[in-house]
C-alpha cells in the first residue's frame, strides 16, 4: 500500500510516498513506520484514511488513500 | 454604499453573481482581526484590505529584516528596522483609505488576547508558533469567535476554517481537534529553521482571505471541518475532513480564568508521549493495587471526583510531598489534562525515574464525558 507523506515527515523517509505492505489497521500501520523509520516516534502526526483524519483504532482496506499529516508552524 | 467612488472601487467584485451590494455591505461593515503580519499576514492584509472590510486589527510585535523580504511583500529594502505593524499600516491605508486600520504593536499573551479579539468579528492566524496558535485557537473557542488558520512549511501549506457556529448551533471543529496538544519544542522546525519558498505564503495567505471574505459574506462553501493542504512542488490541493473529538476539546481551558493560567509557551507534548494514558487504561490500572490517584487541582474546583479513591496534592504542594510516594504507581490527575502533565514530569524529575508516572489524558473532564457516552450506550 502506498502511503502519501507530508511536511517534514518527508525529511525521514527521502520521497513524498511510501510503500508498506498488508496494512489492516491504523495501529499495524503505525507499528510498521515505527520499525521502518524509528524517527517517526519523536514526530506528531494524523492519519488520513479515503481522505477522512483518523483516530483510534481504524480499519485500512487494501484500496484505500493513507496519508499521513503533521502540523505546520510556519507564517 | 451610495458613494461613487465607493461603487467604482468594488464594482468588479460587487457585479460577480451572488454577490452584489449585500455582499460588498457585509464586508464594510466587518472586523477582521489578523495576527501576525508577515508571510501569510501580508497578502491577508493586502486583499482584504482591498476588498473593503470595514475594519481591520494588525497584531505584530516584531520588526522588518532583510530575510523577511522574499516573502513579505508588504515591505521593502527601506523598510528593514521599522515596526511590521507600522509599515503595514502606511501601505495598507495608501491602498484602501476607507479601511479603518487598527495597530497592535505587541506580541499576543493569555493577558491581552481575550480583549482583544473580543472587539473583532473573524479571527485570522498567520502566526509562525505552535504557542500562539494554540492560544489563539482556544481564546477564539472562549470567545466564540471563528479563526481562519493557514500555516507554511517548505512548500507546502494548510488552510481551515475553525469554530464557526454550524447547522445545529454548536461549533465547528477547531486546531485541537486536528493536533489535539502541541508538538515538542524542535519537533516541527518553522520556517528559519525549515526554508519556506517565498511565493509559498502568497497562495496560502491568499487561500486564507478567501475563506475570511466567504465568512463574512456567506457565499461558497467554507473550510469547515476540513484541512486543506496545499503542495507547490506537485501542484496538488487535497481537502481533508475531521471531526470534533471529547477528548481533544478537554485541552481547552474551561473558562477564561483558567485561560489566564496556561502556559502556552511551555506547554508540549513532551510530557503527554512520555506519561499520558487514555480513559480505557486508566480504568484498567485503577483495579491494580498497587495503583495511587493523585487529583493536583485545588479543593473547590470542579467537576468533582467521586466515582474512585484519591489523594488531593495541589500542583504547588506536590514537590514537598513527593517524598511520601517512593513504590507505588501513581496517577496524576486534574481537570482537563495539562497540570497532571507537569505533575508527572515533576515526579519523574524528583525521582529521576519516569516509569510509575502517568497523567490522564484529557483529565477528568474527558474521562466523565466517556463513561457518560459509554452509559449511553454510544
């Protein structure tokens, strides 16, 4: 499954769309950025889902649209 | 609007179908409160100034620098040292005469913010802050006054629309119910620290006048309930939505005395990724013996805890009577989640061991809410 990133996320992870596979759930999928990119747990950030933000415990279908959002400060 | 001059300056606009003079009469007799007078507070400033909003406050307590200048199109290369707010001002009054302009040259705290945005219609949030945007976000929800945020990074942009009063005549979502708490000092750098392509706030801050003139004038659909986000390296505009959460509006000060008591400048996440548990946890090591609640809230305040046992420890006692709890697990609690934050932080630091504190996050205020809901049986 392809997950959009942005803002400084994408200092982490080099490119604006990442691939993690057999996403079921938003806790799986946050689980699998941790191992994959450790630095994402000193970053905030929500989870899209379809274009929807996300919270707690959500179900990811295989065709879904996951992207995932931190907040900017900049002015 | 029977002066010709008046007709001819906004005639463009007030011709446009569903628009017309209603419209253009709803923006001249507006006041719109624009915090932050630089990447995004210029073109803010700038196209409603244009626009004929009766009234318009320019919050900036900072100065003019060469590096501002790539983006802040408001100023020039002899500007560099003068006041933001003064600049801004003289130009803008060039621009549009009939714009009474309003200068605060301060920088916005828990003191003057509700004042001052109490004399305004629509609150705009072109801050370069974590600090000031959570304030401002939870003065406007105080206040009830809609907030139109738009922030920058890179090249990237969001934009929303918070806290409007919605079809059933509650409040729409606002910025805590998107980040609920703010990011660690460092966590996100701004825009010295990250770069920001100066055209960048021009299309956002742009977005941002936009969504402010379709407030006020009630045409189009507004950013309610949605993030937008704005990318210039893809050309992409994606519109999410979110909902309001309990958990997120516990953040917020009840009132505005406990507004007044924040401290937005050193409130972060810090303490929340290393100490806070939800509802659902708390109840679980409530059953565990070796489990101690600790509510740091004074006698009087509400609401009151009688549904479990506790110890009462006011946050300004808790470092001389720390020493009473050497084993236990303890759980600090309070009203809405912030001062059990700093309780916990404070033990942590005392013992120099963060593993057997907690703070609930939300606070108890949260956490009757979801028992309610649950008793509810939604």
């Amino acid at each position: 499954m392809n997950i959009m990133i942005f803002g400084q996320l994408e200092e982490i992870t080099g490119t604006s769309v990442i691939a993690i596979n057999r996403v079921t759930d938003t806790e799986f999928l946050i689980k699998a950025l941790y191992e994959k990119f450790p630095l994402f747990k000193e970053k905030m950030f929500v989870v899209a889902v379809d274009k929807k933000i996300v919270t707690g415990k959500t179900q990811i279908v295989e065709q879904a649209k996951v992207a995932l959002l931190p907040p900017f400060s900049g002015g | 609007m029977e002066d010709k001059n008046l007709h001819e300056r906004y005639q463009r606009q007030v011709i446009l179908k569903g628009f017309g003079a209603p419209a253009q009469n709803a923006l001249l007799n507006a006041k719109v409160l624009v915090i932050g007078a630089g990447g995004l507070g210029c073109p803010v400033l700038q196209y409603l100034t244009a626009a004929g909003i009766g009234c318009i406050g320019v919050v900036d307590d900072d100065v003019i620098s060469l590096s501002n200048l790539h983006r802040q199109v408001l100023f020039d290369s002899n500007d560099i040292g003068k006041p933001k707010t003064r600049v801004a001002i003289i130009k803008l009054r060039m621009m549009n005469p009939d714009t009474k302009l309003v200068e605060y040259q301060i920088r916005l705290d828990n003191n003057n913010c509700l004042d001052i945005i109490s004399g305004y219609d629509i609150i705009v949030d072109c801050t370069d802050n974590f600090a000031s945007r959570y304030m401002i976000n939870d003065a406007c929800v105080l206040k009830g006054k809609p907030l139109v945020y738009a922030a920058v990074s890179g090249f990237e942009g969001q934009v929303a629309v918070f806290n409007v009063v919605g079809k059933g005549k509650e409040r729409t979502g606002n910025y805590r119910d998107l980040f609920p708490v703010q990011p660690k000092k460092g966590e996100v750098l701004n825009c010295a620290e990250a770069g920001v392509l100066g055209v960048l706030p021009g299309i956002t801050g742009s977005l941002q006048a936009n969504e402010v003139i379709k407030l006020i004038t009630g045409i189009g659909a507004k950013l309610v309930n949605q993030l937008l986000t704005y990318n210039a390296i893809h050309n992409q505009f994606i519109v999410y939505e979110y909902n309001s959460s309990i958990q997120s509006s516990a953040f917020i000060p009840a009132n505005e005395t406990d507004f007044l008591k924040m401290n937005y400048e050193n409130e972060c996440t810090a303490y929340i990724d290393h100490f806070g548990i939800n509802a659902e946890k708390f109840d679980e090591m409530l059953l565990q013996s070796n489990t101690k609640v600790i509510d740091v809230r004074e006698p009087h305040e509400l609401p009151f805890v009688t549904e479990f046992e506790f110890t009462r420890i006011p946050l300004e006692e808790l470092k001389r009577k720390l020493n009473e709890f050497t084993k236990e697990n303890i759980i600090f609690i309070c009203q809405t989640g912030v001062r059990s934050m700093q309780a916990a932080a404070i033990a942590a630091d005392h013992f120099d061991n963060s593993s057997r504190f907690f703070s609930l996050q939300g606070g108890i205020v949260a956490w009757k809410k979801i028992h309610e809901m649950n008793h509810n049986g939604n």
